[in-house]
C-alpha cells in the first residue's frame, strides 16, 4: 500500500470508524490514543496495554502515515508504566515513495503522586533510537538519538476530565523543542467517553511550529477490546510544511499472561 492510496482513502475510513463507534462497551477513561498529549496514569499492574493504530498526516507537499503504529505498554506494578512504540511509516514527497520500520520510542512513566490536592502527577522520559542509513532518515527526517523529559498532570470532577503535559526534547539541535497540550474529556455514558485536545511543538510557546486542534472518541466493542479515533485539524504553525490534519484509528487490547481482562484503568482523581 501506498502512502497516496490511504489520502484517497481517509473518508471510507473516517466513515468506517463513525459507524464502529456505535458500537456498546464498558468504558474505562484513559488518557494517551488517540491523543498526542499524555496524561498521569498507567496500565493496570502486571498487565499489557497494547495500541495497534493507523495513523495519517497529510501536508502541502506529501503524505505521511503509520500503518500500523505498533505501541505496547506494560503495568510494572501500580505505579510504574514500561512503553515501547514501534511504527512502520509510510512517506510519499516529491513524487518519491519511502516505507519502513521508523524509529522506536522507549519510555517508563513514573506517577509519583495520586491525590496533591485532587491532581494526579507523573513524569514520562522516552528516548528516541536512531535506525542506521539513508532509508531511516528519509522515513523520519531524521535518524539521531533524542531524549524527552515531560510532566503530566490530570484531575476530575464528575463526568468531565482535565489533562496537561509539558515537556522538552533534548539531542542535536535539529530535535530541540518544547511540547505541551491539554486534553478536555466527557464521559457521556459508562460506554463513551467524548474528547478535545490541543497540541503544539515548537521553539517557543507562543509561536509554535505546530498546534493541532480536535476532537476524539474512545469505545469499547467486547469485555478486552476497543476502539479510538481523532481528527485534529492544524489550526497554526511556523512551519511552512506542516501537515494540514491529524488521523489517527486505532484498536487497543488489554491483556494478562494467556488470558484478557476487564476494568478500569484507573479510577478518577477528585470524586
């Protein structure tokens, strides 16, 4: 599959994902897919959290995609969150076509506190592996060694949900950037939970390379597994080649050992 053949695609797609989204689950609120902006919690202990996802951005001059964006997580006790993502990219620029496996992003979330004044807290360092050769460099833009150093933070009340990060990419300075954003979720129902971010990467706050926008949804089809999606729009940037939007579909499972389970991922902070 082509990079350009998913564009064409995106609609069927979003359509698709609309209709799942119909679906009855028994919602468990999480923050994280389909999202950029990360919130304190982790999976539950000794249990695999696993993301298979799609993902699509399309800018003025080409098309990127992950398909599938492969991001398996793991509860190493009820505190401690072991992350690995993998995707394999998808690139169409200049009337040239890349794919391949980019670079992996490893990471341990720590939440250090669960109720400083009803806000839950955690810091999340991942490192960036560089893949060797041209191949890698022209899936990623760039293939060096990077280390991000974030804090997250979220609190609710009821049904609605607040979450932060803040953060800062260290390496050459190619890499350089402060991230941040903030997420607004809605528990609709015990089998919906409705979303809104914003996202943004740049040197400066007030003037970033790139904000996205948007909206999202997650819901469960069976008792261990469900569905998310987003469509986020770029609403500003710096960048003169930043992507118009943000597409991302995914499915996530819960598994322990041979077997799945059920419940929540963690409770809400502040009831």
């Amino acid at each position: 599959m082509q990079s350009g053949r998913w564009g064409r695609a995106a609609p069927i797609v979003v359509l698709s994902a609309t209709a799942l989204l119909a679906w009855p689950r028994a919602l468990h609120a999480q923050g994280g897919p389909p999202l950029l902006t990360d919130d304190p919690f982790t999976p539950r202990a000794w249990h695999w959290e696993i993301n298979t996802a799609l993902e699509s951005e399309p800018g003025p001059d080409g098309h990127e995609s992950e398909m599938p964006a492969f991001d398996l997580n793991y509860g190493f006790g009820p505190r401690i969150q072991l992350k690995v993502e993998v995707p394999y990219r998808w690139v169409s620029a200049g009337g040239n076509d890349h794919e391949g496996w980019g670079n992996p992003l490893a990471g341990v979330k720590v939440r250090f506190a669960d109720t400083f004044h009803g806000w839950a807290l955690s810091t999340y360092p991942q490192v960036k592996i560089p893949l060797s050769g041209k191949h890698a460099a022209a899936l990623d833009g760039d293939s060096v060694w990077a280390f991000l150093l974030p804090l997250e933070t979220a609190h609710s009340r009821g049904r609605l949900e607040v979450a932060a990060e803040v953060g800062y990419w260290f390496g050459r300075p190619e890499v350089r950037e402060a991230i941040y954003g903030l997420v607004l979720g809605w528990i609709a129902s015990g089998k919906l939970e409705l979303l809104g971010e914003c996202n943004g990467h740049g040197d400066r706050p007030l003037d970033p390379r790139e904000l996205i926008c948007g909206v999202g949804a997650r819901r469960d089809v069976t008792e261990h597994v469900g569905i998310m999606g987003s469509f986020e729009p770029v609403v500003a940037g710096s960048d003169p080649d930043r992507s118009r939007y943000r597409l991302y579909l995914g499915v996530q499972t819960h598994i322990r050992g041979g077997g799945f389970w059920r419940g929540a991922r963690r409770a809400l902070i502040g009831k």
